[in-house]
C-alpha cells in the first residue's frame, strides 16, 4: 500500500467510519452478546432450579436457612414451617400481573415456632371495580403449618416507597429490608411463596413456565453482527485500493451511459428484424421479379445442374 493509499484512508470520512465500526463491534462483544447469554444463562439455572425443587420432598425451613438468609440456590424449594400469621403486619403489592390481569399480592408476616420471622406472600386478589382494592380474607389466627417456596427478594426503585392507600399499606415489589423497616418487624432475607391449599392462601401464583426464550440466539447475532461489521469495512477498503490502482493504471473501463446502451440495443434489434424479414421475401418460390424462371434457377441450383 502506497504512501498516497494510505493517505487517503486517512481523510476524515474514512477515520469516522472505522470509528463507528470498532465501536460496534466492541459493543456487540462485550455488552451486547454477554447481555443476552447471560440472560440465557440465568433462564437455564432458573429452570434447573424449578426442576429440582419439583422431584424434591419438602423440608423444614430451618434445613435452608442459614443466619437469617437462603443458602445458594436454595430458591423455589419447597419448605414447611409451623407458625403464626401477624395480620396486623399485613401489606399488599399493588401494580401486579396474573395471567394479563391487574392483581394485588397479598404479604403477611409468619413467626416460626423457632422465633424467626418470615414474610409469606399468601397469593393474590382480583380488583372487583376498576383498579380498586376489594376485601381480603384475613389470615388464621391460630397456630398453622404451611407449605411454601423459597423465593428471592425484589428490589425497590427509588420514589416509590410505601404508601397507606383504601386503608391497606401499600408497597410496589416484595423487599422484605424495606417492609422490615416500614411496619417494624425483622424479617428474614427472601420470602416464602404459599403453595395451593394451605391455610391463608388466596389466589395461587403458578410457576414460570420452564422455557429458555430467544435470548441464546440473540447473543450468537450480536456476536455474528461484531465480526461482519469490520469485514465490511475490511471490504469497502480494498476495493477503494483496486479501484485507485486502476485508476492509477489507465486499466479501468469507463461504463456507459444509459441512454447509449439503450440506443446500440435499439439499433440492434431493428437491425436483426430487417434482416429476417429481407431472408422471409428471398424464400418464398415464385416470388420476386424472377417469377417461374427464378424458381427453375432454383431448383437447377438444389439438384446440382449446370446453370445456364
């Protein structure tokens, strides 16, 4: 490559462009492709998990918890725990989803005849007119044994802290650091999710469905789409090189203009019709000036007789 070869890839048009494309490849390998396998991954593990905890018997609560929190990857695993409900600590989830409807989650502290305490979400209620809150079945006063799910705690984002609203406190996701603090009552990390028929359940939350989704081919194509892109650019540039070096050669073929080319075709057809048709009048015997003399000519030509 030539010292003015290189010089020209030097203009700001084609600085900007390399630019562009190191930065998309960059970002296709190392943000957007590990964005997308990495949901992949944690699909997969979450399937395992559920899968798992199915084939599995359920266990006491304490098997699973250790220093108030859930041993590593003990979620969705099915516990029991003999307790209390402590419906004066009673919370609800508002802007929650079942099967496309608007619902509310219902979450209600249980003390554990260990002395732990742990936030159970009991299930879920329909609203009845509109996006209302409508009456909820009280939990059990006395002593129960319940079945549930370990689950993992949500997080809350900032400016939307609880709020008291239809007479009900109110939060917008299940983080039990937060309601600990609201209603003052220390809870364990995570919390426990009632399985169907169990004493205070209400509508039962069914499990995600096992599926991995699209996101395993979606991280291939961001990894296919960060090697085309510097090929492409690979590409453009050596072709700017051929054609410079061409240029540079006298070699290169200036192409024709439209209008030319379709003139010469023009010009050819109406040729190649005259033609046939000129072929079509010598053809036919006994046409012509010659009349019956031209075709005994003729005739005398095919059979291979002395012309006279």
């Amino acid at each position: 490559m030539g010292v003015r070869t290189l010089r020209n890839f030097l203009r700001p048009g084609w600085i900007a462009l390399a630019l562009v494309v190191v930065g998309f490849a960059a970002a296709c390998f190392w943000v957007l492709a590990p964005w997308q396998l990495g949901k992949n991954s944690q699909n997969e593990h979450q399937n395992d998990l559920i899968k798992r905890a199915e084939s599995a018997e359920p266990v006491p609560v304490d098997e699973l918890y250790r220093d108030g929190r859930p041993i590593t990857d003990a979620e969705w695993s099915r516990v029991l725990l003999t307790g209390t409900y402590l419906p004066d600590k009673e919370v609800v989830v508002r802007l929650r989803s079942v099967d496309g409807s608007p619902a509310y989650e219902v979450l209600t502290p249980f003390v554990e005849t260990s002395g732990n305490t742990y936030l159970v979400n009991r299930g879920y209620v329909s609203p009845v007119q509109g996006t209302a809150l409508p009456p909820i079945t009280p939990a059990p006063e006395q002593q129960v044994t319940v079945q549930a799910r370990i689950r993992a705690s949500e997080s809350t984002m900032p400016g939307r802290e609880p709020r008291v609203e239809a007479g009900a406190l109110q939060v917008y996701s299940i983080d039990p650091a937060l309601i600990s603090r609201t209603v003052d009552e220390p809870l364990a990390a995570g919390y426990l999710q009632l399985t169907d028929g169990q004493p205070g359940a209400l509508g039962v939350i069914s499990l995600p469905q096992l599926e991995t989704g699209p996101y395993l081919s979606y991280g291939l194509q961001w990894l296919a789409f960060g090697l085309m892109a510097p090929l492409g650019l690979g590409y453009f540039a050596w072709s700017e090189v051929k054609q410079r070096r061409a240029s540079a050669s006298g070699t290169d073929v200036p192409a024709r203009k439209p209008r030319e080319r379709g003139k010469q075709t023009r010009e050819a057809l109406a040729a190649s019709s005259t033609h046939h048709q000129s072929a079509a009048a010598r053809g036919v015997i006994g046409s012509g000036p010659t009349g019956e003399h031209g075709a005994n000519q003729k005739l005398t030509d095919r059979y291979g007789r002395e012309r006279t």
